[in-house]
C-alpha cells in the first residue's frame, strides 16, 4: 500500500512538473519578440533585406482559416514573415535545402492601399497598388497579434506619408496656377481648401479643366466673370464633370 501511494505521489509531481514546463514555455514563447522564429530562419530572410533595413517583427505563418471572408483571388502567403520599416517579406520553406526558402514574395509598404483583417484570427488581407491581394495569418495568437499591430502602425505610416506627398504635389501645381495667372494670389487658400483631400484622379481633371478654361479666356470665349464663375464651380465640385 505505501508503494502504490509513492507510485501515486511520484505520478502526480510528474504531471504537475510536466505541466508547470508547459505554462513556461508558453510564457516565454509569447514573450518572444520574434514570435517563434528562430535565428537560423531570420538570417535567410536578412539576406533579402537591404544594408539600411532592420526586422522590427517577424511571425510565422499557417494557412488561411477557412470562413474569414477573404475575397476572390486573394495569394495566400504562408512559411516565415518579417516587418522592415518599408517592406513585408515573407519566405516559404524549401523543404530540400535547410533553412533556405523556396519562394519569398516582398511587399513595398507604400504600394500597398488598403487592408482589411478578418475573423478572431486576425486574418490581414491587403492590396496594393499593382492590383495584387495578399492574405496571411498567424500561427501563435499572441505573437501574431504583436506583428499584427506592428503592420498596422507601419502600413499607416505609409500611407499618411503618402498623403502629405500628394498634398505638396497639388500646392505646387496650385502655385503653378497663380503664376499662369489663373488663379489670384488671394484665391490660394480657399482653392487650396478645395482641392485637399479630393481623389488624385480628379484633383488632375481639375487641373486639366482649369488649363482649358484659361485657354477659352484668352482667344475671347469666355468673358472674366464667366471664366472665375467656372472656375469656382470646377474647384467646388466633389465628383463627376463640370
């Protein structure tokens, strides 16, 4: 009987000790900042990297979870995923050569324009510029959803970036148009007001329609109150022709 109860006692420290590795190993798993990617893999994914790129966040991925609403012709991207400050570069395991990878797709951040992320896994699909959509997801929750956070606060940063390049883009065009004289150079900061935030594409048309405008003005077409009355209606306009 004592036997059996020391059999009893050795069984369960066991159990316990088995367990209390586990929840360590977790813990320190999660606590990771590399998400579970070992040196060797981040090494092969530094030799695509630029000398002034640094991995800020690296995950490992699995397969798209079915049902989180991804669209129709999305490229599921799967094995290792590292985050620079400008580019998404994910390496797919050759499963021949030791830690090598058989295909690596990169992402220029600023090319991407707009994600999306589904489901409680966190799913991120994102689209860029070339047309292209893309969907990865995290094989650790923890760690995935550091590396997600990070994508998100650089992806952002790309495109406020982007944005600020767009708008010194249309200041200069503007002041291009008061120097041709057909804006006033009192009228600058109300078109300026006008025209920020309109869709690239059609701040262009406006520009284009203001340039014929001043054209119709000087062989005589149109008289000066109709040119700046259609030219106030060109610059208020949100969407469709003049």
């Amino acid at each position: 009987m004592l036997t059996g109860l020391l059999c009893a006692v050795v069984a369960i420290a066991g159990i316990g000790g088995i367990g209390a590795y586990y929840y360590y190993a977790k813990k320190a798993f999660d606590a990771d900042p590399w998400g579970g990617v070992t040196q060797e893999q981040r090494g092969a994914l530094a030799r695509e990297l630029s000398a002034d790129e640094e991995m800020l966040a690296c995950a490992l991925l699995r397969r798209l979870p079915l049902g989180v609403g991804t669209s129709a012709g999305v490229q599921e991207l799967t094995g290792v995923a590292c985050l620079t400050h400008r580019r998404l570069v994910v390496g797919e395991a050759n499963p021949y050569v030791k830690m090598t990878y058989a295909k690596m797709t990169i992402v220029e951040l600023r090319h991407i324009t707009g994600y999306v992320t589904h489901g409680e896994a966190g799913t991120i699909e994102l689209r860029t510029a070339d047309g292209r959509t893309y969907g990865l997801s995290g094989e650790h929750a923890s760690t995935w959803r550091r590396f997600r956070e990070q994508f998100r606060a650089l992806a952002d940063r790309q495109s406020s970036a982007a944005g600020l390049a767009g708008a010194g883009t249309e200041l200069e065009k503007l002041a291009e148009l008061v120097h041709r004289g057909i804006l006033e150079s009192a009228d600058f900061d109300r078109a300026k007001g006008l025209l920020l935030g309109k869709p690239a594409s059609q701040v262009q048309e406006d520009f284009k329609l203001l340039e014929s405008l001043q054209a119709l003005r000087r062989q005589g077409v149109l008289s000066e109150s109709e040119f700046n009355m259609k030219k106030w209606d060109i610059l208020s306009r949100t969407g469709g022709k003049a």
